[in-house]
C-alpha cells in the first residue's frame, strides 16, 4: 500500500545510470530550493510597506528606496551566506548538519526545529498573501 502510495505521487525510482542525466541545472534549482528564502524576503517588503504606507502615505513613499536597500542587502547576506555553506559541504548540508558540524548537538537541534517553522509560516504566509491578493482584486 505505502509503496503504492509513493510510486503514485512521487513517481518510480530513477535506475543509478540514468541519475546523471537527471540532475536540475543552477537555474532550476534555484527556484526550487531557494524559494523560502527569497519568498520570505519577498513578503517581508511587502508587509513593511502595508505598514508603512497608511501611517503617512506620501512620507512612506520617501523611505521606499532605503527599504528596498536594506531588503536587496538582505537578500545578498542571504546569497552569500548559501554559497559559502555549498562550498563549504559540497555533498549536501543543510542548516542541522552545518551546526551540528561547528557547533554541536543542541544549537543543530534549535536550527532544524527553527526551519521546521520557518517552512510552516512561509506556507501560512503565502497562502494569506494569495488570498489577499484575489479578495482585493
């Protein structure tokens, strides 16, 4: 039943000699894996600017471009911070291993429940942004 399950939705296996053609290219995987970071950032501006923009709606206007500064250096920590880390674990290493790695077991564990999360309010978020984006349309 389970095998039938995961064959269903996640598909069949990839035989070890098809795999190498089977990799996603940089731009792919981008969208796919960096999606919550960028998203993140992406609602972030978003929510800043709702906020700002009723208080004082021409004066808001005024602080737009050093928002948008500050969320393009974000971004770029961000970037650098994800290079730095596949350079660094080359075979995979997400933020639990990187930690567990430099700084032990309990500041791992803190790290892999903070994503756990951070992955749950992303969703939550960007389900209430696509539903307030069509109520207002």
């Amino acid at each position: 039943m389970y095998s039938t399950l995961k064959r269903i939705f996640v598909g069949r296996p990839i035989p070890s000699t098809e795999e190498h053609h089977q990799r996603l290219s940089k731009i792919i995987a981008l969208a796919v894996f960096a999606s919550d970071a960028i998203s993140s950032t992406a609602y972030a501006t978003e929510e800043i600017l709702l906020v700002l923009v009723p208080v004082a709606a021409m004066a808001a206007l005024e602080d737009l471009v050093p928002i948008a500064i500050v969320v393009v250096i974000l971004l770029a920590i961000v970037t650098t911070s994800y290079r730095q880390t596949l350079f660094a674990y080359p075979s995979g290493g997400g933020s639990y291993i990187v930690s567990r790695e430099n700084l032990g077991a309990t500041p791992a564990l803190v790290a892999g429940a903070s994503l756990l999360v951070d992955y749950v309010l992303t969703v939550a978020v960007s389900v209430s942004a696509g539903v307030a984006a069509i109520t207002s349309a």
